[in-house]
C-alpha cells in the first residue's frame, strides 16, 4: 500500500539515479554543499497547532508542491476556445501534468486527496457550474460528484468493501496520478440565454494530507489544523456569442 520507493524504482530512467532521487526532492543541497535535512513532506507537519502559512515546515512543504502539478485547459487534441455560442455545450478540457517522482499523492494515499476545484461564474457573478468546491478544511468532498477528478487510494476488505485500517486491507482501488504522468479531464456545461456574457472559468489543484471523515474518527480534536494546499490555479474566461 504504501509504495513509494517501488513508485520511483519502477519508473524508466529513475532507478539507481543520483539526478532523481529521493534526495534531489526531500534533502536538496544547501549554498554551503550539505543537505537539508527538514526531509519535507505533506504530512511532516505539527497538526496539535493552528495553521501557521509562515512556518518554516510549511513553508518547505509549499516550495515542493508548487512545482509538483502543472493544470493546462488542454486535451490531447484542443484546447478552451474564447467564446461559444447560445444553447451550445461547452466543453472544458483540463490537462493534469504531474512531476512528481512517484504518484500522486503517495505513501499513504488512503489517507490523502488530492483534487479539482472547478468553478464556473457569469459576468454577474452567478454561480454556473461547480465541482471539487468545499466550504472549509472540515468538509468532506461530494465523492458522489460524477465530474470530481480525485487522486487519491480507497482500501477495501476481502468482500470489497472500504476501509479506513491498513492493517485490515485486503487490496485497495489505486486512483492516484502516476509517476511523472498525465491526465486529461473534461467538463460539459450547457450554455443558455439566462448566462450574461463573458463567463470566468478557474480551475485550481487542492490537496490535504488527511480525509476529514478519517481524522474526525481517529482524532477529531486535529481536523481543525489540517492545511489545505492550493498547488496551481489557472483561469480563462469566455465570451458568450450570439448564433
């Protein structure tokens, strides 16, 4: 389950390589030639304290997720046009680049998502179109949501059930994003005459190192400390035409 190491070995060019490994990433070299030994990672974070964004661990935590995931409004073979047309559907491509080396999220996936806000808003600031939005670090994601792009791991038992104990797991459902790995993602909406033109679209890769409906059944009093990470955001807006 948690696999991190064979993740990076079993990836072309990675193995047994002193340019991309562990350390290149997590202990990078200092102006004065030794390695930094904050070994920074997404869950290497005091959760017993408020969420201090000038922390020197967060801090590091963000320089390693800022270059971690690249989102282009992109397919394999279009890109977001600038303007539709009237009671035409519009199609959002979403290309997700990681450069992670390993998947995304790794380690112990089970317990971390990462994913998708989209957002869709009309001139008039009229709410169009939403996916991957909550309200606070608390909530849980609407994992019913058919356009959620999740990355994450589900652990299941011998029946097939889900699970929230490693040490119970059986097998597990892997929806991570690979190692150095790409995915293409698309959003369908249905223009009408009540959207005031142009529309402003924004798409924005969230992660947190801990589920909430997790934390709050083994240690509920830490659920209110779990940062929430935003890795890359872009946006675009489109102008509605007339046909």
């Amino acid at each position: 389950i948690e696999a991190t190491f064979y993740e990076w070995n079993n990836f072309d060019g990675f193995s047994m390589s002193d340019a991309t490994n562990c350390q290149s990433c997590h202990m990078e070299i200092q102006p004065d030639g030794h390695h930094d030994h904050s070994f920074a990672g997404v869950d290497f974070y005091d959760l017993t304290s408020p969420i201090d964004e000038t922390d020197l661990q967060y801090v590091k935590i963000m320089e390693l997720l800022d270059s971690a995931i690249q989102l282009e409004f992109l397919n394999q073979n279009d890109t977001l046009n600038d303007e539709i047309s009237i009671n035409q559907t519009l199609n959002i491509p979403l290309k997700v680049k990681s450069f992670v080396g390993h998947k995304f999220p790794s380690g112990t996936s089970f317990s971390r998502e990462g994913w998708i806000e989209l957002i869709v808003e009309d001139a008039n600031n009229n709410l169009i179109f939403s996916s991957g939005v909550i309200n606070d670090n608390s909530d849980n994601l609407n994992y019913s949501d058919q356009n959620l792009l999740l990355f994450t791991t589900w652990l299941i038992n011998e029946d097939g059930d889900t699970i929230r104990e490693a040490s119970n797991a059986y097998d597990y459902i892997d929806k991570t994003l690979g190692t150095m790995s790409t995915r293409f993602h698309q959003y369908e909406i249905f223009i009408d005459d009540n959207m005031v033109s142009p529309l402003f679209i924004s798409a924005k890769m969230r992660f947190r190192p801990f589920k909430p409906y997790i934390l709050n059944e083994f240690n509920p009093s830490l659920m209110i400390n779990v940062p929430i990470y935003d890795m890359h955001n872009i946006s675009k807006q489109i102008n509605i035409v007339a046909q």
